[in-house]
C-alpha cells in the first residue's frame, strides 16, 4: 500500500470558517477523498523555550 502521512499542529482554539481548525481540517480532507484522519490533542509538552505546559485540571473531570 502506498500512501502519504500528513501531520498538522496547531492550537487549540483557533477558527476557520466557523469550526475548530481541527474540524475544519478533517471535514476538508474527507470531502477531497481522504480515507481516515484522527485528532489527538495534546495535554502537556515544551514550546520553543523549553518550558514545559501542562493543563492538568482538564486531565480530571472536575465539576462544582
């Protein structure tokens, strides 16, 4: 099988006509044939700096 792997990393509250880029990404690549796709979200990592981000109160289901 011969295919292609493409990767796309951005933020997570950006917008593109209305959706979550995210969305918007994976809704484009179906509508042009596009056989699978899958978002992952990240919790935690380092940017450029190095200094690492976690969001930790959105690993727990926390409700008031």
């Amino acid at each position: 099988m011969n295919g292609f792997q493409l990767e796309f990393f951005t933020q997570q509250d950006l917008f593109h006509s209305g959706k979550h880029l995210s969305d918007w990404l994976i809704d484009t690549a179906r509508s042009h044939g596009v056989r699978g796709a899958t978002a992952f979200k990240g919790d935690a990592g380092f940017g450029q700096s190095g200094r690492f981000h976690a969001r930790i109160f959105d690993m727990f289901d926390i409700v008031d």
